[in-house]
C-alpha cells in the first residue's frame, strides 16, 4: 500500500478529548467499567483529518467487522457528542475502515472483499461498539483506523483514530504481525497525525484480558 492519503477540505469543529470533564470522565468509565459520578464538559478544538484513498461506499451495519480476518482483537468503543454542549448524540451513523494486519484494505486495488468496514448507530448514551482487530501498517503510514460520523443525512465528522506507539510495538512482535516487522513510520513523522489532532486523536487503549486483546475507547464531538 504506497499510495498516499489524498486531501480533503478541512474545516474546524470540536473533538471531545482527554484531560477534566465528561469525555475523559466517559473514558475512565470505557477503560475500567467504574459507574456512577459525574463531571462538567472539556471539549478541546480541533480539526478533521482526510478520508483517505480507501473509503468504499457501504451499507454493512454490523458490530463485528472482521469477516475472519486474523489479527489482535481489538474492540471500540465510542461515544458521539454535539460539540456545543458536550452531550451525547442518539442515533448516529458512525462508520468505520482500516488496514488488516498485512497493511491491506478490502474493497480496492482489485481486493473486493468488505473486510473491516462497517456502520453502528449510536444508543442513548451516544457509544458504539465495534469488534475487529488491531490495523496493521503500511508504508508511510503511522498505524490509524478511519471514521466517519453521519447525523440525519449528511456526514458531520471525518477523521482518524491512532495508537500509543509502545502498543503497537507490542503487537507487532505477535504472530500475525511479527513477519511484517514494526511500522515504518511514527506518529510524530506521520504526515496527517498532528492535523488530525494528535495526542486527542489516540485512543485509550487497556489489554482485556489473555486471548481478548485491546479496549479502544474515546469520546468523538461533532458539529450536528
């Protein structure tokens, strides 16, 4: 996979992110299952991220997008804000697309499969949840999952989700990656990382658990 990410038009909207408030108070509650308690919203200003080459038009609403594919399991779990005031959006299209652990997308450059593409509609709390696996690498790429969310009938947010570096190491030394070796390219030389919004575009991550792999979570505002 040598083709680099094409531009979008970029515009300004807001991204819940981490640090005080309701989106990392919904992240502590993501990563270690603690309930109750409440905290006033911190929303960080930032800016959407290219589509990419890859994006395929689809209509697969499904929770877990793997087809089979190998890979370390890694589930998602995102939640979808209104930008303005921090609370969560029910109903939204969120819709997800990233490498398989060879570097490889389905549905182009001949590949017509639809592996690790798929749509979830967000619940009351605004969270979805998407089973799939770890994305591998491909040159010139710091490892990254693409989203985009859709309220009524127009997509409001498009970007890009990444990876602790030490993590992905990690994982790329397992069986389904280690013959690939580690990524060529880190997040600080990766060409779209600091405009997609950095350190508020990585998800927080905690092991699930022997043969579970991954939790990614976080919290995405959007501009309905």
């Amino acid at each position: 996979m040598l083709s680099p990410d094409r531009p979008l038009r970029r515009r300004e909207l807001l991204i819940a992110a981490g640090g005080v408030g309701l989106g990392s108070f919904w992240l502590a509650r993501a990563l270690s299952g603690g309930s109750g308690g409440s905290a006033q919203a911190d929303c960080v200003l930032s800016k959407e991220a290219t589509e990419g080459p890859y994006w395929v038009a689809n209509h697969l609403t499904r929770r877990n997008i793997t087809d089979g594919r190998p890979g370390m399991p890694l589930r998602l779990r995102l939640r979808v804000l209104d930008a303005s005031t921090c609370k969560p959006i029910k109903g939204a299209d969120v819709e997800i697309w990233h490498a398989d652990a060879g570097g490889v997308y389905s549905g182009v450059q001949g590949n017509t499969k639809s592996f690790l593409r798929g749509h979830q509609v967000s619940d009351s709390n605004g969270v979805v949840i998407f089973d799939t696996i770890y994305p591998g690498w491909y040159t010139g790429r710091t490892p990254h999952i693409h989203i985009k969310v859709h309220v009524g009938s127009g997509y409001v947010y498009t970007g890009q989700l990444f990876f602790a570096e030490t993590i992905s190491s990690r994982v790329y030394r397992t069986t389904r990656y280690r013959s690939r070796g580690q990524a060529d390219t880190t997040n600080g030389a990766d060409s779209i990382y600091a405009g997609a919004g950095g350190s508020h575009a990585r998800l927080r991550l905690s092991h699930r658990g022997k043969g579970k792999g991954y939790l990614g979570a976080i919290g995405l505002g959007v501009s309905p």
